[in-house]
C-alpha cells in the first residue's frame, strides 16, 4: 500500500494535484493524506499566554480548515470512486514544511504530490513559494510538483537531465524507475554538452546510470549548450515530447540554482510538465 501525502491551501491548483495523483496512482492500493496547516494570527500577549498554557487553538481558523478539507473530499469524491483508494484528513495547527516532515516520517509516506501556481509577465515563478519551501525542507520523499492546469495524461516520455558530475545511487532513481516501469514509459535522459568530451569520471557515472535504467526503456540525448540550462531543457521538453521531468535534488545542483535564483531570473524556466524531484 501506497501512503501519498497531498498538502493543500484549499486552492485550485492544490485540487488539480490530488485529481492528477488520484489519477496517477489508480491502479494501487493508497492512502491519501490531504493536509492543512494553519497558524492562527497571536495579537497580543494575553491570548499567546492563553493559547500556550491553555491549549486553547484559534476556533475559527481550525474550523475553517476542517470544513475546507470535508469539501475538498467531497469534490474528489464526486469525480472518483476507486475503491482500492482511502483518504484521511489532517488538519494541524503547525507550520506547512514541519507538520510535512513529520507526517513523512511517522506515516512512511512514499510521494509527495503538490500543486504549482504560475502567472503571466513578471509576476510568474518557477514553482511557487509552498512548493519551493517544501522541496528545501523535505529531503527524504520524492516530490511530485503538478503545475495548474495541468490536465492528467499518462507519463509516457520522462526527461531525465544529469551533467553525469555525481555518482548514482540505485536507490535514488528507484521512483523514477518505478513510474517508468508502472506506465511501460521511455526515460529520456539529457546531457547538456557543456564539455567538449566527458571525463573519465563522467563516463563511468554514465555508464552507472545506463546500467540502472537498463531494465525499462530509455534513450540517451546529448543536447547542445545555448543562452542557458533552463532554455536548453524547456527546448528539449517540446523537442521530444516530455510529459513528466525528473531531477535530483543534489545539494548545489541544478534544481537548487533555480529555486535560489531570483524570481526575474527564473522567469524564463516555467515548466509546463509535472516535475518530479527525486531526493539525494
């Protein structure tokens, strides 16, 4: 069984990511988690001193969340009925990325599935505040980012780029292989040439790596380097038909140069595809 957590602000893009899970995962037995947080608002001394010696929580905010996560199971249930599937709700007065690490943990959850909210001209970002947080505090779960509007389609053709710089760790890329093989998909995977040639070490990880993905389908594409990292990977998205894009989040890696980047900066890459980032 299958435990997959789904953070929610009770927004729009928070439902299309548990429709798109719900779909993604139809064919297994899963439990899931939908989560809200909320931190009541403490205006002055007397009600903190109250709220902490008291345990006495903001009424109408907790209520609030609790309403907003029986309508949220009531909207998936008008659109899905599958009966290997069971949702539990939970709604906790904690900050988003601690109550996420402890649920994590203590429900042995296996994805992590979040919504992404883009925008147009200069107010557009990369992935949104939530799920840039959650991908910097969550270290130990696959995070599966499913951009707004975003309508399901089974992932058939993954992108997988990698500089071949890091050695590969079978267990990191077993999500990756999993989803590859549940949906008989290609994993596409992507060298920018930044090089002229690879380095003995380069080709070992190459080796490494071809040798891990070598029990699905898969297919090796050197891409030339133009403008930037995020320009090549967008052009090679519409080149080669991706429908899912897979990345490693390594410590100073290229996942972690986006999310750090200024939001100016990062206008360029707004991934049109759900983005799964596979924990180091």
């Amino acid at each position: 069984m299958k435990n997959i957590l789904l953070p929610t602000d009770f927004s729009k893009n928070s439902l299309n990511a548990a429709k798109f899970a719900i779909e993604l995962f139809k064919e297994e037995e899963c439990i899931f988690h939908l989560l809200n947080t909320y931190t009541p608002a403490i205006v002055h001394s007397r009600f903190m001193a109250t709220t902490i010696h008291g345990g006495i929580l903001e009424d109408n905010v907790r209520s609030e969340s609790e309403r907003g996560l029986e309508e949220l199971l009531d909207q998936i249930n008008t659109y899905y009925k599958y009966p290997q599937h069971s949702f539990r709700s939970v709604s906790s007065f904690n900050l988003l990325t601690e109550e996420i690490k402890e649920l994590v943990e203590a429900e042995d959850i296996d994805f992590i599935v979040t919504g992404t909210k883009g925008a147009s001209g200069f107010d557009e970002v990369f992935l949104g505040s939530n799920t840039v947080r959650i991908i910097k505090a969550v270290r130990g779960c696959p995070i599966l980012a499913v951009p707004e509007d975003f309508e399901y389609v089974k992932p058939l053709e993954i992108g997988f780029p990698t500089n071949f710089k890091r050695n590969f760790n079978i267990e990191v890329i077993e999500p990756l292989l999993e989803m590859t093989a549940k949906f008989g998909a290609t994993i596409n995977i992507m060298h920018i040439n930044e090089e002229e040639k690879l380095s003995k070490y380069q080709e070992s990880n190459k080796d490494i790596l071809l040798e891990y993905v070598s029990s699905v389908s898969n297919c090796l594409h050197r891409m030339p380097y133009f403008a930037s990292k995020s320009d090549v990977i967008e052009f090679f998205i519409k080149e080669y038909g991706i429908q899912m894009l897979a990345l490693v989040h390594y410590r100073h890696g290229f996942l972690e140069e986006l999310v750090r980047e200024p939001v100016v900066k990062r206008i360029a890459f707004h991934t049109p595809i759900p983005l799964l980032v596979l924990p180091d």
